[in-house]
C-alpha cells in the first residue's frame, strides 16, 4: 500500500460570461484571486506531485543526468522583439553569466553586453 496522499482537490464554482454571444464557463475564476484558499489548494498540488517524484526508483541517477545535459545547453532568455531584430540574454555552458546579443533578421547575431568584460573586482553589489 503506498503512503502517497490523495492531490488537493480544488473548488468548483462556475462563473458564467458571455462574450459576443458566447457563453463561457469558467469553473476556477475564484483561482485568480490567488487568496489564501488557492494558495492551500497549490501547496496540496506541490506536496502530492513531490511525493510522487521522490518516490520514482530511479528518480537520483535521472536528476544527475537531467543536470548535466542541461549544463551542457546554450540557454536563452528575456527574449523581446524591436522592429525586426531579437534581443536575448544568452548563457554559453560554461559562462559565469549570461551577454546581451542581438540577432538580426538575416540570423546574423552579436553581443552587444558581455558584463563578464567589464573592469571590477566582482559583482555588481545588488547582485551578491
């Protein structure tokens, strides 16, 4: 017998709209409040997915796995998009941290921060 807990189970309370002649029904508006009810449902949610997780067999060999393919990835984020050209924050595998780059429409991209360059002793200190 597995000593799992049952997943919280969250409130239904429908909340109908009509919208240019639709009606919608939405059972988990009372959801975006984000109250303190919804708070307890989402803490029951992450309990019961980790106690599942933890209990894969081989759940240890798979994170260490997981981790080092990940170490290994280019990582790009806080993308956003001016005229044609995307800027990135862009992380090599081994960098400490990440560069500004942009890309041109043609795919032709460069960095125009690189923070790993510029002259100091250490972080910035609202980075520490």
């Amino acid at each position: 017998m597995s000593d799992i807990t049952e997943p919280a189970i969250a409130r239904v309370d429908v909340v109908r709209e009509t919208l240019h002649g639709i009606t919608l029904e939405d059972p988990y508006r009372w959801m975006e409040t984000e109250g303190e009810e919804f708070h307890h449902w989402l803490d029951g949610q992450a309990r019961h997915a980790r106690e599942h997780l933890d209990a894969l067999p081989h759940r240890a060999g798979l994170l260490t796995r997981i981790r080092e393919l990940g170490s290994a990835l280019t990582r790009y984020f806080g993308l956003a998009m001016a005229a044609d050209k995307v800027f990135a924050l862009v992380r090599e595998p081994d960098a400490r941290v990440p560069v500004l780059t942009v890309t041109e429409a043609d795919g032709a991209s460069r960095v125009l921060f690189d923070p790993g360059v510029v002259p100091g002793d250490g972080p910035h200190p609202h980075h520490r």
